[in-house]
C-alpha cells in the first residue's frame, strides 16, 4: 500500500507539475524499509521501479531520485532474509538495467562491485547461489567490457568452487555469460571451463551443462560445435546418470538442427529463443523457444539426493588449457588466442587425450561375465574342504588346450596378411585389440574402434610402454595371480581351488576370443554399413549423434527413460530431417516408423501433426512410398492423432501426385465420424481443409466426394462448423460453374435437402444464408438463380419461424434486389419486391425492419382475419 501511495504521489506531481521536496519524501520511506512485515517490504520493492520510471521522465522537477534514494533501497533488498523480497529486489535492478535508467558509471562503479562482493560475503548457500544467479543474468545488459572488467575473474573461479551447488549455478547461466562477453574471451576463457563443467564428478552439475549447450553452441561456429561440442554432447548421451542421459536426449534434436545447411546463421537471443535466419533474404525465418524444452523452475527438488561422489563417465580433471593465472597481460592473451583454429585443435587433443585415458573401464561390460562377478577372490571367500572332480578338472584343461590351440590357428592366419604388408601400424593395432570388447557395446558405442585407434596413437606418442601380447584381458589374469601369491596363509586345498578358478577364468577368455573372430566378419559387414552411410555424402552432422538419435525412437528408450524421450525425438524429426537432406532420409527412416507406431499417442499425435513438413522435404516419390502408408494409419488413429494430420490434410494433399491425391477422396468422409458427438471443432477445421483442397480436384471428383460432405456439414448442430460450410459451398458451386450439369445437380441436393425434406427451421434457414453467400461471391449466374432457387428462397418467406423469414428478407432486401433486372428478368423483380412488401408489415419487428418497413406499425390493420390470426400464433412462438 505504501508503494503505491508513493507512486501516486510523484505521478500527481508530474501531472501538477509540482516541484516536491524528495529529501523529505524518501526520509519518510526510509522508515518502512526495515518494517518487520515482509509483505510491507515487497509491495514498496514492487512500486519501486514504476517510481524511477515516473521521476526519469522529469528530472528537472526531482533529479536523479534513483541514483541518489531508490539505488541504494534496491541493493540493501538484495540481501533481504525474505526470499520473496530478494526477488523483487532483483526484478526491479533487471527493470531499471533494461530501460536505461542507471548510467555506466554507477553501474560500474556502484551496482557491479556491490553484486560482485555479495559472491563472497553471503554465508547462507541459497542467498549466495541466488547472488551468482543475478551476476549472471546481468551480464548481457552492461556490456561484454564491464563483464569482462567486472565479473569474468569472478565467475570464473565460482566455476571451480567446492560447493556443487555454486559449480551447478555458474553453469545454469553459462549462455548468458557466452553472449556477453567478446568473441575471444569466449574461446580462451569459457569454452574451456565449460569443457571442465562438462566432466564434473556431480551429475547436477553436468546436466546443467548439457541444459545450456544450446545457447553455449549457438555462439560456436558449426565446425567448432563438430570438433567439441558434439563429443561432448556423445559422452553425455552414455552418461552414468539416467537424467543426465535425459537431459542430453532432450537437446540432441535441436542440437543437430544447429548443423543444417538452410540457414546462414543460428542464435541465441536474451529472450531464451533460438533465431534461424534463412540465407536467401537474411530475414527471421523461424524463432524457437528454447524454454519449452527447459521450462524455468526450481532445481533443488531434483538434485535433493544427489551424491557428490556420483562419477561421470568422462570425468574430465582441470584442463590445462585454459589459463591458470587469471591476471595474466592482455598481450599475452593475444598472442596465445591469436589463431582460433589452434585453440580449438589444443582443445580437441586435450579432450580426445582426457578421455581416452578412461577408455578401457568404459569399453568393459557393464553386465559382463558372471565369473568374474562372483570371483572368490572378489570378496576373500574361503572355500568348504571338498576334494576335486579329478574328471571334471582334466576335461576343463582339455578342453581349455584345445581353444588354445584353435585360438593360435586363428590369430597365425589373420596376422599373416598383415606381417606381409610391411605396415607396422597395422600389425600394432591389430595387436592391441580388446578381444574381449563385447558386441553390445559396440552397437551402444558406435564410435569405438575410431576412438580405440585415437587411444592407441596417443598411447604411441606418449611413449607408454604397453606390451602388444598383453591385452585387458591378460591384466586381469595378472591380477588375479597376485591376489593368489598374496594369500599365503591359506590352507592347500584354497590354493588348489584358486588355481582351478584361474583355470576356469582362461577357458572363458579363450571362448571368448574363439566368440570374437567367429563374430568377426559380423561385426566388419556393421561397420562396412556405416561407412556406406558415410560414404554417401552424410557428413553434415556427426554420425554418431545421429545413431543416438535415431536410437531415440527405440520402444525400449521408453522403458529405460520415459515416454518422454520418443516424443521428443518426433518433435524434432522435421528439423533433424532438413538438417540431413532427402539424400540421406534412409538414415532416418526406420525411426520415423516405429514413432509412428509407438505405443504413446502423443508421440504419435507430434508425428501426424508434423508429417506435412517431413513431406515438404522427401518430395513427391519419397512422400508416395514412405509416408502415405504411414499417413493411412494415422486416420485411422485416435482423434487426438488424427487432429494432428486433418490440420494440414490440404496442404500434404498438394504435395502429392494427382494419382496418389485421388486416393484419398473416399477416405475424406472417415473424418466426420469421431469419437465424441460433441467434438465439433473436429467437423469446424474438416470444413476448413475441405475449402482448401476443392481447388486440387477435378470437378467431376469434387462433386462426387466432396460436395456430399459440404452439405452435411451445412446441416451440423453447431453454428461455427455451418458458417464454415456456407464458405465451402460457395467455394465448391465456383469450382463446378463449368460444368452446368454439376452445377443443377448441387442446386437440387441443397433444395431437397434444406427446404423440400427439412423438419428443422435451421436447415430452412441456412438455405436462405447459401442464397445470399452464392449472390455475394458471383458463385452463380443471375438467370440461373432466378429459375432454380429464387422459388424455394420465396416460398420460404411465409415460414411460420420468424428467424426464418429474417434470413430471407435480409437476402432479398440486401442481396436479390442488388442484382437488378438484367440478372433476375422483369418477372423475378416484381415478386422480389412483392414479397418485400408484404415482408414490411410482418408481425415480426426484425423482419419488418430488415424488409425496409417502420419499426413501430399495427399489424392487425393490414391483415385480414386469417392473417390475424397467423400473426398472434407468430408472437406466441417461443425460440
């Protein structure tokens, strides 16, 4: 209350223009700025800015009332104990940055440095993250030289804070500090902190991270986003945290959409919306909210349990890319970040090198053997005193020396080609293969015997002293021997059991390896399929970005993730899908079918609603063999599904072949059959289609399959769905024109069944609405008018309902008469004007108005008995 009366009286001021003593007023304010009362405290932070834009609009009547008295309230709201307060606080510091009410100097000198000092005074973890918050969304509106003076050094060390919780906020609102600050204190300074952001050992903080790595990419240039980006984005699509895996699912569409070729440039606004601006004219071609995927909301509910000592799956240590004094010249920065095509190959090769370092215990099975789960050794356990099958023993080692031997075999005729090459590189990576790589990981990880090879040339660089006949396998084995030697102390019969489980482990390996290479040409016909896709001309996008993708659509994503996850994918198939191109529609197509057979219906309902644009992109062919099937069931889906396609039923039809088109002339009517009665906008937007395909069908086609559904749909309950009608009429009676005898057929059907067969006094009704909207768009031609419906349409002027008689005397009076007597013919003009006149002395008020008579007239004198008596029955209808 008090702010309003506040803002009252500086607004009566101006309006007065009224000089006040503001000392006096802003003393008297002072006193409610510490009020107990916190909703006292948030309405006066609530007026404050509506204050400062009134006193900014007259300084010469106040001065600067917010730099001298409101500045110093706002920041002392800042750090309020009332957290409703704290947001006013920060609302009215946006509202004033945004309108340029505060010059550069207080906010570089006042408003930043205060901001910058709550970061390190605020003990309180909510108060303090909430500080960070501020700092951050007020980045853009100062300017990239104030940022980069003010709050990078800052920001950059909250960043590396201990607490997860000050990491998780810095990299919430890593896009805002991206687009305020310059192009080169992006690539030296923030990129590779994101990067550190990115393999944090807290799975909030790595969420964050993907969250925002739609406005972080739109700030990169598309080979940056494939060098960087997208491996990132990959690590985080095979996350150990399921929602981190969710969260990186949910941008990978639109991420991809980033590399389409279409668009001359992708970014990021202030506004939380992504802007494609198309090549051809530079205009906005397509603005996206990116907040429809991330809606704003607390995050502290779903981080509550988080483990801090959660492991990523790439956890990425500080990098020593970027600089480790902060305080470092301004000339030296230059000089390092001088050529960006280095700093990104630095990035690269430190990423590829961080990651390849953990490879091996990823490429391990997550489920993999059950002995080496349930090794005794695993957990010390001591074996009961039962002697050996001896059997049992010597048929193991028998079989163990067989596999071996076929094992040798193998290896001698697959090496044999590769020592007589002369390529040492090759015989190198031949050797130090994982044999025991298991084949679902390779489908998980499609990328692995690229990164396998990456791993093995850094390995060459490095120096490491790796032997090539001791593989993952063999370490394990070692392993297991030294945990053998330590227990010394164990009975005899222990170490017996111990060697005999060694045993056991070697005959698996040994099976496995003989697994592998019986697999092997398996595994090499995959690869050759990939590298087909390859080779066809996909390298627009990563490939492995897009075998996540289309695993997206996978019925069991919905098992492991949610419904969510295949929705998602069906709402950014259009895009993902211009990104690649026609030409490579076979990457996408299996998925595209088993979203549109998935078991949820609004993942179905996004895929119907969006088909049209996926068929604006694969052409007429593609759009025949792929996609009408697909739209055939799609019709025959639910109601909430067929929406979706009957939306845009004219603008698939134009895309198709003639031939393919008149296909789906009979299937038109299943659309007015619905599951409810009542769903009248269903029949409201058929009729809105329908006024759009007329023009895609011959007339003989319109009159036999279209012109049917117009008059039913004439006839409908609702009002709406009739007006439409009455414009498809229209539309339909122009298409037929040239042919008369379609033309009398049309006029015969809407007679019998609006006048002649109708029992309803709104079908009678809406035939005089047909007249008047056939007249009005020269639908029909005078003369035939006058013959064939100007006697029904007069006939109807003694029709007992009054709304009837008002319809016609509004079309005779407005729309007959205006035709004249070239049209109509002498005969036809003087029954109009007949009827007219009798019309006038109605008993209806409406309709003597509308026929051109007083407003005000006794009735009973111009009528006879019999008349009389029809116009007191006339009164006594009810409506």
């Amino acid at each position: 209350m008090v702010g309003r009366i506040l803002v009252e009286m500086f607004r009566a001021a101006v309006n007065n223009k009224i000089t006040l003593v503001v000392e006096e007023v802003i003393q008297n304010v002072r006193y409610i700025v510490y009020d107990h009362d916190a909703l006292v405290r948030s309405d006066l932070m609530e007026q404050i800015p509506n204050v400062a834009i009134i006193c900014h609009e007259a300084p010469h009547l106040f001065g600067n009332v917010l730099r001298d008295y409101l500045l110093s309230i706002i920041i002392t709201y800042l750090n309020d104990s009332d957290n409703q307060v704290r947001q006013m606080a920060q609302s009215a510091l946006m509202t004033v940055l945004k309108r340029g009410l505060v010059d550069s100097n207080t906010i570089e000198h006042e408003i930043c440095p205060t901001i910058e000092h709550f970061s390190y005074i605020s003990t309180d973890e909510h108060l303090r993250n909430a500080h960070i918050s501020l700092m951050c969304r007020l980045a853009p509106l100062i300017g990239s030289k104030l940022v980069e003076k003010l709050f990078l050094k800052r920001y950059l060390e909250l960043c590396e804070d201990n607490d997860m919780m000050v990491r998780r906020t810095c990299a919430t609102h890593f896009g805002e500090m991206c687009i305020a600050v310059e192009k080169e204190t992006l690539f030296c300074k923030l990129i590779p902190t994101y990067v550190d952001l990115c393999g944090d050992r807290v799975w909030g903080v790595r969420k964050a991270c993907v969250e925002v790595m739609m406005p972080v990419s739109c700030c990169l240039m598309p080979e940056q986003r494939r060098l960087l980006l997208a491996d990132i984005l990959a690590k985080h699509l095979n996350d150990d945290s399921k929602w981190v895996r969710i969260s990186a699912f949910q941008i990978l569409g639109p991420f991809i959409s980033t590399f389409a070729t279409q668009f001359a440039e992708v970014t990021y606004n202030k506004h939380g919306e992504l802007v494609y601006t198309g090549k051809q004219d530079g205009h906005l071609s397509i603005r996206y909210l990116y907040e429809t995927i991330f809606p704003t909301k607390g995050v502290k509910s779903q981080i509550a349990d988080m483990d801090d000592n959660t492991k990523s799956s790439f956890y990425l240590p500080v990098m020593n890319v970027r600089h480790d004094n902060v305080q470092v010249s301004e000339s030296s920065e230059r000089t390092e970040c001088q050529n960006e095509n280095d700093v990104w190959h630095q990035l690269r090769q430190r990423y590829v090198k961080i990651t390849g370092k953990r490879k091996p215990s990823c490429l391990v099975k997550k489920d993999a053997d059950d002995t080496e789960k349930y090794n005794p050794f695993l957990y010390y356990y001591i074996s009961p005193e039962i002697p050996l099958d001896d059997e049992l023993t010597h048929a193991a080692r028998q079989s163990a020396m067989n596999r071996n031997n076929a094992l040798k075999a193998a290896e001698t005729e697959d090496n044999s080609p590769v020592e007589d090459s002369g390529d040492p590189s090759l015989a190198n990576s031949s050797d130090e293969k994982d044999p025991n790589t298991d084949k679902e990981s390779d489908m998980e990880d499609p990328n692995n015997q690229k990164e396998e090879k990456e791993e093995e040339e850094e390995q060459e660089e490095e120096g490491e002293e790796d032997d090539n006949d001791n593989n993952d396998d063999d370490g394990f084995d070692n392993r297991c021997f030294t945990l053998s030697d330590d227990i010394t102390d164990l009975s005899d019969d222990i170490k017996v059991y111990s060697q005999y489980t060694i045993k056991k482990r070697e005959m698996y390996d040994t099976m496995s390896r003989i697994d592998d290479l019986a697999d092997k040409s398996d595994v090499n016909s995959c690869n050759s399929s990939k590298s087909d896709i390859k080779t066809n001309g996909q390298d627009i996008v990563p490939q492995e970005l897009i075998n996540y993708y289309v695993s997206m659509a996978d019925p069991e994503q919905c098992v492991d993730m949610g419904a969510e996850i295949p929705h998602q994918c069906a709402f950014s198939f259009p895009a993902v899908t211009l990104t690649l191109g026609r030409e490579n529609w076979p990457c996408l197509k299996k998925a595209y079918q088993s979203l549109s057979s998935a078991k949820h219906w609004k993942v179905r309902r996004t895929l119907a609603s969006s088909i049209h644009e996926i068929a604006m992109i694969l052409g007429e062919e593609l759009t025949a063999t792929d996609l009408m099937p697909i739209y055939d069931g799609f019709i025959k889906d639910l109601d909430e599904v067929r929406i979706g396609v009957l939306k845009h039923l004219a603008t698939f039809l134009k895309l198709l072949k003639p031939t393919d088109r008149c296909q789906y002339l009979p299937r038109l009517g299943d659309f007015l059959a619905t599951d409810n009665e009542w769903n009248w906008r269903f029949r409201e937007e058929l009729a809105v289609q329908l006024l759009e395909t007329v023009t895609l069908f011959s007339p003989s086609d319109v009159a036999q399959s279209i012109a049917p559904l117009s008059l039913q749909l004439l006839i409908d309950k609702i009002a709406a769905v009739r007006n439409i009608a009455l414009k498809l009429i229209t539309q339909i009676m122009c298409h037929l024109s040239p042919e008369d005898a379609l033309v009398m057929s049309l006029i015969h059907e809407l007679r019998e069944t609006l006048v002649l067969n109708s029992k309803k006094w709104i079908h009678r009704q809406t035939y005089a609405l047909v007249c008047a909207h056939l007249i009005r768009n020269n639908a029909i031609a005078g003369k035939k008018f006058s013959k064939e419906m100007l006697p029904s349409l007069i006939s109807l002027s003694c029709d007992r309902v009054p709304n009837v008689r008002l319809a016609v005397a509004r079309t005779l009076a407005t729309d007959v008469s205006a035709m004249g007597l070239d049209d109509l013919g002498m005969e036809a003009m003087e029954e109009v004007e007949r009827i007219l006149k009798r019309m006038r002395v109605d008993a209806d008020r409406d309709v003597r108005v509308l026929a051109g008579g007083e407003e005000q007239i006794d009735i009973l004198a111009y009528c006879s008995s019999d008349e009389n008596n029809h116009a007191e029955q006339a009164r006594n209808i009810l409506f």
